[in-house]
C-alpha cells in the first residue's frame, strides 16, 4: 500500500505544483487587496445599489464584506469548492479507471499487490495530494495577513480550509465510484462536474427564492460553511461530509474488488437492454 502511496503522489506531483502555484497567487493577490477594497469611499454605498436578489445569490456575507470573515468567504471560499473541485473530481475519476484505459492496470495487477492494497494506497495518495494544495494555500493567506490588517488568527484562517478538505473529498469520492459503474473516467469526471455547478447555482438560487430551500437543505453545498468557519465549524456538517465521501470510496472499493479489469479504451453501458446479439 505504501508504494502505492508514494507512487500516485508522484504521479500527481505536477498537478500539486500546478494548483498550488496558482491558487497561492490568487491567494496572496486578494490579501494584497483587502485593506484597498475594504477602505474604498463609499464601497458600501455602492453594494446597496445592486439588486437585491443578486446579493443574495452570494449569501449573508456579502452584506459584511468590510470584514475579514465576508472579505474572505465572498472573495474565496464561496468559489473554491468550484475552482478545485476541478482537481478533486479528474484524479478521483481517474484514479484508477485511468489506467486501465491506458491498458496499464492489468499490467499493475501482474504484480504481486492486492486490489485493496492499490486502491487505498491510491486514494491516500490522492487524499495527500489534497492536503498539501490546501496547505500551501492556506499559508499564501497567513504569511502575509498582518501586514495587511487582515486581523485573524492562524487558526482562524485554517478553520474553513477543513471544511472545503471535506467537500473536495467528497466530490473526488462521487468522481471515483462513478467511474466504475459509468462507462469511461470522462463520463464520471463530466457527470460530478455538473452535479457539483448544479448545485452551486441551486445553493445560490436558494437564497433568493425560498420554494428552493426545500431542496438545496439536502445538498452537500448546503453543508459547506466556507469562510463562516472562521468563527467556529460546524462538526456535525463536518462529520457527516467526510462520512459520506468514506462511503463513496467504500462503494468504489467494493466495486472495484468484483471488476473485471479491462485491457485498455472505455467500457460501455453494461446494461442487458443495450448489449448486441452474438451472431
């Protein structure tokens, strides 16, 4: 399982670096401008011209933008899930129905491993991989932050990076298990990504239209806090998103110990209704 590990998290070493670097420059660009934005004459004149129900698109912390916890719920954290999720949902699809598109993972099966000791040394290494972009983020925003009158503390600053680790986990472990029942890891990493914006729009929509919230109250979004962690984080929400991300990779993993490898290119619908004939 170790070298598993070790493995899948250099595999995903240029991904790390990439995402790092980029989300650490956006970042440190929105610390570098809070004390700009937030002292701007008239800035909250300016925000109650808008339209109501485009406000409440963005939730309550728009309303209390000046302040760190809005500054960085609104300006980051409501759109992370969205921005990373990216991440999260491709190397769980691909985590290992990608190599056996490649016609790798029959070779790799050769080999004296165990399927439980490949798939959770890969979901480590995936789960790892994870942690360190959000790591490295979140000191671009704690470095620098008292220079700029960003007046929260370390753990302050940490408390919505955990809530945002759980949501990416859950949407990398939706990613991973329908890439064993859909016929290729480019139809999971698709179908996540649209349930993942259908429900940012919906959670969005909720707020300006209550018909919605009977909905959206069941939605993972609904159970991401963002930047209104920073006070305190709600465990039950945490509990029950990393719980239900274990039990998407259970699921995977249970599949995946039944699968039939395949030699390599994309499966199909394994449906009796839409099999051929044997001639």
């Amino acid at each position: 399982m170790f070298a598993e590990f070790k493995h899948t998290v250099r595999r995903l070493r240029g991904q790390m670096i990439g995402w790092s670097v980029g989300l650490g420059l956006y970042g440190l660009m929105m610390v570098s401008l809070f004390d700009s934005i937030v002292n701007i004459e008239g800035f909250e004149e300016l925000m109650a011209s808008y339209p109501p129900e485009l406000l409440s698109f963005f939730g309550d912390s728009i309303l209390a933008i000046t302040t760190p916890k809005g500054y960085i719920d609104v300006y980051y954290f409501l759109y992370m899930p969205l921005i990373i999720g990216i991440f999260a949902i491709n190397v769980g699809a691909n985590l290992l129905v990608g190599d056996e598109e490649k016609g790798m993972l029959d070779l790799i099966m050769a080999h004296p491993v165990s399927r439980m000791a490949l798939f959770w040394g890969r979901w480590l290494g995936f789960a790892t991989a994870t942690a360190v972009i959000l790591f490295i983020s979140w000191l671009t925003w704690v470095i620098p932050s008292g220079s700029v009158g960003l007046d929260l503390t370390w753990l302050e600053i940490l408390r919505p990076f955990i809530p945002l680790y759980a949501i990416l986990l859950f949407w990398g472990g939706l990613a991973l298990l329908f890439s064993f029942f859909l016929p290729s890891a480019r139809a999971a990493s698709m179908t996540t990504a649209a349930l993942l914006v259908g429900n940012f729009l919906l959670d969005g929509l909720a707020n300006a239209n209550d018909d919605l919230k009977a909905v959206t109250e069941y939605m993972p979004l609904h159970f991401f806090q963002g930047g209104q962690a920073i006070t305190e984080i709600n465990v039950n929400w945490l509990i029950g998103l990393l719980a239900a991300a274990l039990a998407f990779s259970i699921l995977a993993w249970l599949r995946f110990q039944r699968r039939d490898i395949r030699v390599g290119g994309e499966g199909g619908w394994s449906l009796p209704l839409l099999r051929r004939p044997s001639a």
